[in-house]
C-alpha cells in the first residue's frame, strides 16, 4: 500500500470534478471531502473511503482505533488494551535525586505478550517471525523504534500487515517487565539476563542511568535535545509495576523560564487554609494563570505583592498560550511600581530566594528571563487561507508559533547546541515560509 509520510500531501479522485486531498500533518490524517470533514469526531479519529482506499482499509483502522481518546470510537473490534504502566508529568518541583533516568524514545509502544507485538489499544503489530524470534517468553514493555525524528517511518512500517523486509531498520527497546514481581531496578537486571540468554537479533535493553540531581536531569534533558530527541524518563527506585497512570514514572520534557505579573492572591485550601494558596499572574500577552508550586511555606505567609513580578518555570504552553505546570522560582529584584493601582497598602517584596541555575556552556533546555528575544511574524492570506506563523529565538531555543489568523495557534519549542545553530534553523524556516507566499507583517 502507498505512505502518507509527515507534511505529505497527494490528490485521489472521487466522486467530485476536482480530486480530494489526503494530508498528514503531524500524524493526523485528513482528507478534503466533505465526508471527513462534516464527522462529529476528534480529527486525529476521522476517516473516509478515500483515506481507507489510498492506505489500506486495515491501516486504516489501526490507526484510527489507536489513537488515545475519551470520545466515542467508530471502532468495533474486540481488542483488549494490554494493562501499561503509563507515565505522569514531572512538575518541576519533585527532587529527581536517586530516579532511575532514561531517553523518552519517539516511537510505538509496543507490549509483548504471548508470542505477539500488541498496541497500546490492543491491537497486533505483524512483525515477521524472524524479527521476534529469540524474544522471552514473558511479556515485555518497550518501544519500537528506528532513531530519533522517525516516528511517522516507524509508524508507517509497523502498523502495515506485510512490512516485511522494512521491519529490518525496526528494533525493540525493552525498559520493563511487567511480570516479574521484582522492583525496577532488579527488573532490569532480569531483562538483561533474558536478552543475554535468548539473544534477540532485534531486541535490547533501553539504556538507564541514575539521576545525581536536578542539575543532572536537565543536563541530560539539554543533550537530549539537542540530539534530536524528544524528553527524559524517569522511573522511581524500587517502584513496581502497576498498570494505569502513575507517579512512578514521570515523562519530563523541555524547560522554560520567564517572568510574569502578580494580579492577585488565591486562599489556600487544606492545610494552607488561611495563607496563599496560589499567585495569580499574567503573562504580556495578556493570558492569565495561577502559579502554586514552588513556594516556600514562609513565601505563602508574606506573599509576592500584588504588581510584583516573578519568575517561573513552566514546560509548554498549551494552544491557548497558558503555561503548563507552572513553579515559582523567585521574585524579581525590583520593587513594585508604587502607583500601581492594585497594589494593597502595606504589601512590601519578598527577599529575592536564589534559583537554582546551570553551567553557561552547559547544553539545556532552559530558557532564561533576562534573555533577548527576536520575533518575527509572517502571514499568508489567499483565497480561503488566512494564516500566521511567528519564529522566536531566545539564545538556543527556537520557537514557532502558527495557526489561523485570530487564534493563539499552536507553538512548538526545539533546543540547539548554541544560539548560532537556533539562528541558522530560524532563518531556514523563515526561508521556506517566504518560498511559499508568506509575507512578513511588523
């Protein structure tokens, strides 16, 4: 059957004068007719005939019963979701010290049970028998995975029913067993002996090492990053296996840091009952949020003042612009401005609290407050499109922010080696926006 790789798009004919368009944009498959466009359902689980005749009607319902969701599925078969351990955000705050650490791999997740590759939703991967064989006979949770940046070739290969030969560039990266009743550590230490003695062609333990301190957390975090990887893992010592969403294994991704408003103070619950809860912020953009991790007990009793201004660490922020897991680092070392209206009588500024800061040539993915920041906005409107898209570089992180015009859109944040490779990738990117009819707006 023919791919549809990521930002491929391709023509099929229909019942219309004018052929259809089947794209793939980032994983999610969409197609022009008015059969894929007028379904209730999420995007990322829409399908029609056309996509169904171009990939395959068995790849097509792979992928679309695949797809994590809470909504209602078109799906029908009688699948049954292997029991995953799945993974927890890390909220910046938690002391990683001790936590078994790990690269988070871009591929499929792939439980091995019973002589079988299954999905995360329950569904068969065919590999070939020479692929599996030599592989436990005990189930195994790992990932297949062909290299960083070849998700949509290694989804493209393991979700066909006759990939034969391409399974070749695939391997199985182990990291747990789910059924030895062992803690992690002493799991992996079995993995490593069952791989030793069976002798996979195709199989390897995931590498782990252990986690000195959040300084070395983002330290690996930053090479991974700039290596083209997607985040760290990291798994509590001693922990079991359990299946469902657990704080014993955390999924940490790119950090951010900059600087925020103080609007307001939220009580707090519990027992921060009659002491801060939680700051209320706003960002320039206007975006308003609450920051409640990260303060020191003493911090909720004598809070940042209303008009203060503090610095936080976030992860992302989400299609609306908000922060995601904010924590407060410290107050700025400036006093609020005293004509500032909301300012209660009185309100004095905490002492600035030390943050905790990385080597100047250490690779990271921390973006600091006082940095310099460069945007540049670009807009294509034609016909029906009336888009944007921003490029932002601050020292060595490049970020993107797009969408229709009118809309916060969607941002993506990707880490370099240094600020001289995130300007050359900026500049790339703005080179082939300008080939396709964009054109920059102040």
């Amino acid at each position: 059957m023919p791919e549809l790789l990521d930002g491929q798009t391709v023509q099929v004919q229909g019942s219309a004068a004018r052929p259809y368009v089947l794209k793939n944009i980032g994983g999610v498959y969409s197609c022009s007719c008015p059969a894929w466009r007028n379904q209730s359902l999420p995007i990322d689980r829409r399908t029609c005939k056309h996509l169904k005749s171009y990939l395959g009607d068995a790849t097509e319902a792979a992928r679309v019963c695949d797809q994590p969701t809470t909504s209602p599925t078109v799906c029908t078969t009688s699948a049954v979701a292997p029991p995953l351990l799945l993974a927890e955000s890390w909220d910046t705050v938690a002391d990683p010290s001790g936590w078994m650490l790990s690269e988070k791999l871009d591929g499929v997740r792939a439980y091995w049970d019973s002589g079988k590759f299954l999905s995360r939703a329950g569904h068969p991967f065919h590999a070939p028998d020479w692929f599996t064989a030599g592989l436990p006979p005990v189930p195994l949770d790992g990932e297949l995975w062909i290299g960083r940046k070849h998700f949509q070739q290694t989804v493209s290969i393991v979700r066909r029913q006759a990939a034969g030969e391409l399974w070749r560039q695939v391997r199985y990266r182990v990291f747990d067993a789910p059924a030895v009743p062992e803690p992690f550590e002493r799991r992996l230490n079995r993995i490593a002996d069952m791989l030793a003695e069976h002798r996979p062609d195709f199989a390897l333990l995931h590498h782990h090492i252990r986690c000195r301190n959040e300084t070395h957390l983002r330290e690996e975090l930053g090479r991974v990053l700039a290596l083209g990887g997607e985040g760290i893992m990291l798994r509590q010592p001693g922990s079991r296996y359990a299946a469902g969403r657990s704080a014993t294994l955390l999924k940490v991704k790119q950090f951010l840091e900059t600087e925020a408003r103080v609007i307001g103070h939220q009580p707090g619950t519990g027992r921060h009952r009659g002491r801060l809860g939680a700051l209320r912020a706003v960002l320039p953009s206007g975006v308003e949020f609450a920051v409640g991790t990260g303060i020191s007990d003493a911090q909720r009793d004598h809070p940042p003042p209303v008009g203060s201004t503090i610095t936080f660490r976030y992860q992302e922020l989400t299609d609306g612009g908000v922060p995601r897991f904010p924590a407060f680092i410290a107050v700025r070392d400036e006093e609020p401005n005293p004509s500032t209206p909301d300012s209660p009588k009185g309100s004095r500024t905490m002492p600035t609290p030390r943050s905790k800061t990385l080597p100047a040539d250490s690779a990271t993915a921390t973006a600091t407050a006082t940095a310099s920041v460069s945007t540049r906005r670009f807009e294509f409107v034609r016909g029906s499109s009336d888009k944007f898209y921003e490029v932002s570089v601050r020292d060595n992180l490049v970020t993107v922010r797009y969408g229709r015009n009118g809309t916060q859109g969607q941002t993506q944040t990707k880490t370099f080696p240094d600020a001289a490779r995130a300007q050359q990738h900026a500049s790339s990117l703005i080179a082939a926006k300008a080939g396709k009819g964009y054109v920059e707006v102040p």
